[in-house]
C-alpha cells in the first residue's frame, strides 16, 4: 500500500496518493515513512501547518534522521518561521555533518534573518561538501558581499564564473560587485557577458 502510495506521489497523483498514505496510517498510525511522504505532500499543497504536524510526528518517531529534520525545517522556512527553520537545519547539520543540503538551507535561513556572516559559514560548508552545486555558489558570494566582504565575494563569483561561464547572475552579480569597489570597466565587461 506504501509502495503504491509512494508511486502515485512520484506520477503527481497526489490526491490518490494522500488517501493511500491515510490508509496506511490508519493501519499503523506511527509509520514514520508515511508520515513523512504525507506531511511533503501537505506542504506541495500549499497546507504547511498539516506539513509541520505531520514532518513534527515523523521526526519523533524516528529521532536522529536529519533528511527529516531538513525537510521539517524547509516547510518552516516556506511558512516563515525561521527561527524553528534554523533550529531544525542545525539539528540537521549536527546529526549528518556532511549533509550539504541541509547546509545550504540553513545558509537561506541565515540570510533571510539578516545574518549573513553566519550565512557565509553555511555555504562555505555547503560548497566544500558538494563543489559542483553552482546555486551554492552563487548563494556563498552574495553572502560574502551582504557582509560586507566585497573582495571576497569577487573573487569567488570569478571562481563561479570559471565553472559556470553561461549563468548570467554570475555575471551580473559579478559586475555589481566590481562597480561597488570602483572597478567600473572590469564591472562593464561582466555585465556584458
């Protein structure tokens, strides 16, 4: 029935997926997985406070699974919440440290919060767990130049734009940062590319 339930989640199925995720909670009423599937599928619906009681039960049921922890504090971080969005991230973080998601989201939290230099930590973790995620990337240098590092930020949009020559906020960000230092003509040529 979970199976089921799962592959008509994946398919887009959602209503028939809710009412078989139901059905297996009814038989077993602590089914972490179910649980779960269903509180993910409550916030891809738009009902977050379902998602967080549901994530909330999941997460008790199985103490010590941060991509639970991660996912509870991504439906928090949707709904606004960031303080509980950042305490579940840190858990997240502090149960699997080389969790680079949880890394990065912790990062979103932080800047949403107006912490950038807790951000840049975030994302520097991020970035050296998964070196091929160009949005972490790009979230690192605008950290950098929200606290005020602008050098710093410059120089990693550079390395950014090394791997990743064709994303314009590379660039673009790229040449705010240059034209904020003075440096206009180096700003021009990476507004243009």
């Amino acid at each position: 029935l979970f199976a089921r339930a799962v592959a008509d989640h994946r398919a887009g199925r959602l209503g028939a997926a809710k009412r078989l995720y139901e059905q297996v909670l009814a038989a077993v009423p602590g089914h972490t997985d179910a649980l779960h599937a269903l509180g993910l599928l409550h916030q891809q619906c738009g009902r977050g406070a379902e998602a967080v009681a549901l994530l909330q039960r999941a997460a008790g049921s199985r103490p010590g699974s941060a991509h639970i922890l991660n996912d509870l504090g991504g439906v928090h971080l949707a709904l606004g919440e960031l303080d509980a969005a950042a305490e579940r991230f840190a858990e997240a973080v502090a149960i699997e440290p080389r969790f680079a998601l949880a890394h990065y989201n912790l990062g979103l939290t932080r800047t949403r919060q107006g912490d950038p230099e807790r951000a840049v930590g975030c994302f520097e973790a991020a970035v050296k767990l998964a070196p091929d995620n160009v949005t972490a990337q790009l979230m690192l240098g605008n950290a950098l130049d929200d606290a005020g590092r602008g050098a710093d930020a410059i120089a990693q949009y550079r390395r950014l734009a090394r791997i990743a020559p064709g994303l314009p906020p590379v660039w673009y960000n790229l040449g705010l940062s240059l034209k904020a230092k003075g440096e206009l003509e180096e700003a021009a040529r990476a507004f243009r590319q």
